[in-house]
C-alpha cells in the first residue's frame, strides 16, 4: 500500500512539473513551417496553421515592416497597439514568439489586460511609462520604466501601461509565443457576445445594474 501511495505521488509531482510546458507553444518538429493562410479555408484544422509546400516559400514570409511606422493613437484610451505576430508574420509559424508595438498619445493608457499564452517584455523606445502587473493574490507589482529600459510581464497576469508625459511615447513588446492573444479585461466583460449577465456584473462589481448598462454601451461587441 506504501509503495502504491509513493507512485501515485510521483505521478501527481510530475504532472506537476509538465503542466507549465503544456501551456505554451509546441516545439518546432522541423526549420520552418511558413504558415499557409489559404488552407484554413477548407477542412483542415490544426492547433496553428499548417505550412506551406516548401517550394512556395520566399524570403517575405519571414519579413515584415508592420511596426516601422506609428500607430494611430487618437481614440479613447490613447494609445495604439500594432502587432506583428503569425497571422501577420506567416513566417512566425511554431517559432513560439512575436512582437509588437504600442504607441501612446500624451498621457495615453494600454489598459488592464491578460495575455493568456505569453510572457510579455517590453523595450522603451521613447517617453516614460508607468507600468505594473497584479498577481493572484492581488499584489500589484509597478514602477516607471524610460527609455532604453526594460520590464517583464508574466504569462496571463492583469497589466497594463501608461504614458506618464505631455509628449508621445512608443515600446516594442516580445513574447514567447506565436500568437499570445490578448484579453482587455472592460472589453471582455462588457463586449461580450452574448452579453454576459447584467445580475452577474452588477454583483461582481458591487453595482446596481443601471451602471452596468451604461458601462456596456461605451463597449458595443465586435
């Protein structure tokens, strides 16, 4: 009975220890796998994209110049995100990373949000950002990065960033995973389609459902 107790311990420990692998991108099983867009159309299906024939492969499927120019910042919050990741970089595909770029109008706000498949670094290009992360336990973790600087963002935690200055800035994001998704947490509860349960929000929240209402027109679904 010892022993049988010991094993099934081992095993519960090394599902343990696999479970993080599990959550990200799958390893590469060849070089390149240039993602093929076009057979999504019909009746393959795959956890990604499929490849390309390697004939069909050229030297642009692996280039990109989507963050060479500003995004357009003037909209509610203020700030702009440009991705280039592989449904933009089909050379990205099985890679496990990306990138992107955010640009932030004067005082402008990436808000709250998740990346549910990645961890997310960022490099400041130019301004000054207020920036932190909230962890499980509601510890929020944050300070001011400048320019030329760095700041780490853990896989699936709530943060954000703000431009802290009258002038413009700009950061270029990295992420280990090819398509890391992202979650903007007002969207995602106002947007939804179907909506989710004013009584539901209004109880989350601590609200009456009136304001909930209200709250969910600025968030018309997409």
């Amino acid at each position: 009975m010892a022993k049988l107790a010991t094993t099934l311990f081992a095993t519960v420990v090394l599902l343990a220890l696999a479970a993080p692998s599990l959550a990200g991108d799958p390893d590469m099983l060849q070089d390149i796998c240039v993602a093929d867009y076009k057979s999504l159309q019909g009746p393959l299906r795959l956890n990604g994209f499929p490849c390309k024939r390697p004939e069909n492969v050229t030297a642009n499927d692996f280039f990109s110049d989507l963050l060479a120019n500003p995004g357009d910042t003037g909209n509610a919050v203020g700030s702009a995100v440009t991705a280039a990741n592989v449904e933009k970089l089909p050379g990205l595909n099985t890679l496990g990373i990306s990138m992107s770029r955010i640009d932030y109008a004067p005082w402008g706000v990436n808000p709250p949000h998740t990346h549910p498949r990645g961890t997310e670094i960022i490099f400041v290009l130019q301004g000054s950002l207020d920036v932190g992360f909230i962890t499980t336990g509601n510890k929020l973790y944050a300070r001011t990065v400048c320019r030329g600087e760095v700041f780490v963002f853990p896989r699936g935690l709530v943060h954000y960033q703000r431009n802290n200055g009258n002038t413009p800035a700009a950061i270029i994001s990295a992420f280990d995973s090819q398509l890391p998704g992202t979650q903007v947490v007002a969207e995602t509860l106002f947007g939804a389609s179907p909506a989710v349960p004013t009584d539901v929000l209004a109880r989350a929240f601590q609200v009456d459902g009136g304001l909930v209402e209200a709250i969910r027109s600025k968030f018309p679904p997409k």
